[in-house]
C-alpha cells in the first residue's frame, strides 16, 4: 500500500500533525494487510518536507529513486516503522 504525497503545505498547523497522525493510527489499524512500515519519498531538493517528516517520526532509509521524467535528481526514502515511538514534535 502506496500513499504519494504531491503536494506539501508550506505552513504546518496543529491540524497537519493530525493527519500524520491519522494516516498512522490507520495504517497500524488493518488487520489485512498487516502495516509494519509506512514509507514516502522526498525530493532531495525539499529540505523543509524533509525536516518536516522527520519531526513526524519518519526516518531516511538510505534508499532512493530517480525523479519520474528528470534522471538528474533524486527522491529519498523516509519512513516509520510500527513500533517507533510517534509524539507529536515540540517546538
């Protein structure tokens, strides 16, 4: 099971720590298939998403990809795994 985030917000309000947290408490919820791992990728040109989804709980997994339709850039691999503790960041 694939989530593509197109798009990110450039303000993060409380209702956007929310849907990280929605998005989780969801995946880990499904009996079938069991979720272990929820993974997304960032544009290695996006610093603030990535700062973001770190502060999410989400973790580089060492992995990436090129850009669709642009082989010079690339896309990182984050992710979070079931039992990693998921607090929302205090600033």
């Amino acid at each position: 099971m694939i989530m593509l985030v197109k798009h990110l917000i450039r303000a993060v309000a409380d209702d956007d720590w929310a849907l990280f947290g929605a998005v989780l408490e969801w995946s880990w919820s499904l009996a079938e298939p069991r979720v272990d791992r929820v993974r997304l990728f960032v544009h290695e040109a996006n610093p603030r998403a990535h700062a973001l989804e770190v502060k999410a709980g989400f973790r580089a997994t060492g992995l990436s990809v090129p850009v669709p339709g642009d082989g010079t850039r690339r896309e990182v691999e984050l992710a979070v795994t079931r039992n990693r503790t998921r607090d929302r960041p205090q600033d």
